[in-house]
C-alpha cells in the first residue's frame, strides 16, 4: 500500500543561504546549518509531529550536512514516530562544481536564470535535466520500498529546494515550463503531497510562483 503522505522538507537556512562567500571556502556538501536554521529546523519538527500524530514514517535524506543536521533536530520531536532513516546521495543539492569565486557564481547564476534553470549546466557541475534523471532512478527505488511489508503511513524526505521541485515535476509530470514558473521552497518549508481514494497523489501545499 501507497502511504497516505509523502512530505518533502528542505534543509533549514545553512551558512551558504547566509552569506554566499561561503561557497568559496568551504564545499558545498560540508556548509552547516546557521543559528537562524537550527531554529527553523526546530520548529519544522514539532509541525511535523503535529501532522503525524501517533503514525509512523520512514526518513530519506540527502548526505549533505545541512540535510542531515535538519534532520537531527526535527528527529527530536519525531523520534517515537521514525520507523527508519536512510541517506541517499541521489536526492542531493545540484552539484556546483569546484570551489570559485562569489562573483564568478553571480555570474553562472545570472546566466542560468537568462538561460533555463532545467537545461543549463553548471561548469564542472549539473544542469537540473542531470538532477532529474538521479531523482527519477530515486523514484523507482521508492516505489519499490512501498511494495514492503509493514510500510509505514508516511514518507519524510529531507532535501534541497531545486532537488525537491525536480521531485514534483517527475512525480506529477511537469512540464519544463511548469518547472521553471515555481521558487523553490523556503528553507524548512514543508510540502505535503496526500494520497486519494483513487491511489494518487495531489499536492495539498502551493508553491510560490515567479
């Protein structure tokens, strides 16, 4: 059986979101959360046991530190309610390639925001289109999981705001266009997509739109 909700979080504001020279001295992967997002990490967790209750969910998580130190402290509100908690490196921040220079980053954002954030490819790194084709393979790992014994009502996965728009657009079949008209999720925002009676799924949160 399908769970009854699959929530999608991001990672709460990290070191990078606060001050994006960061990125040129320490690797994307190893950016900590900031005081600010340990907060949100905080207050994500007892929202999140307000809308499990006494359900059970299984956690995936991106290896990123951010992702992983969110997750440590909403496990503090949910620790009675997680069945399970499992990185997996496929729902990871789009990769930006080497370290370089704040101005140099700018410089590749302004161009990929004139260009398409789905087609364009970071130097060195990703384009969204190489992001979805790991969420996609992620995607058939989850449904396989779903086919377990003993599942649980609930799927937490904690993520990145472009990982997790890509998500969406592969489970409800976004267009590129559809894709590109949304911000990403605020960080430690929660997403909540629901399962009908039908067996599918609808998005029950909004995204903003550009």
């Amino acid at each position: 059986m399908r769970p009854k909700r699959i929530i999608l979080i991001r990672h709460g504001e990290s070191e990078g979101n606060l001050d994006r020279s960061r990125y040129h001295t320490v690797q994307d992967f190893a950016l900590k959360l900031s005081s600010t997002g340990i907060q949100q990490a905080q207050q994500a967790g007892m929202r999140l046991k307000e809308i499990l209750g006494d359900e059970k969910v299984y956690v995936y998580l991106s290896p990123f530190f951010r992702t992983r130190e969110t997750f440590q402290h909403i496990r503090e509100a949910i620790k009675q309610n997680v069945v399970k908690s499992i990185e997996d490196p496929r729902i990871r921040e789009q990769d930006w390639g080497h370290l370089r220079h704040p101005d140099d980053n700018k410089g590749i954002i302004e161009e990929r925001d004139n260009f398409s954030t789905f087609y364009y490819r970071i130097p060195d790194g990703e384009s969204g289109a190489d992001v979805y084709d790991r969420v996609s393979s992620f995607l058939d790992t989850l449904h396989r999981d779903f086919k377990k014994e003993n599942f649980p009502e609930n799927v937490l996965i904690v993520s990145h705001g472009l990982t997790m728009r890509l998500f969406l657009m592969r489970w409800f079949h976004w267009s590129v266009e559809e894709f590109e008209s949304l911000h990403n999720p605020k960080n430690c925002q929660i997403v909540i997509m629901e399962r009908q009676p039908d067996n599918h799924y609808i998005l029950s949160s909004e995204l903003s739109r550009k």
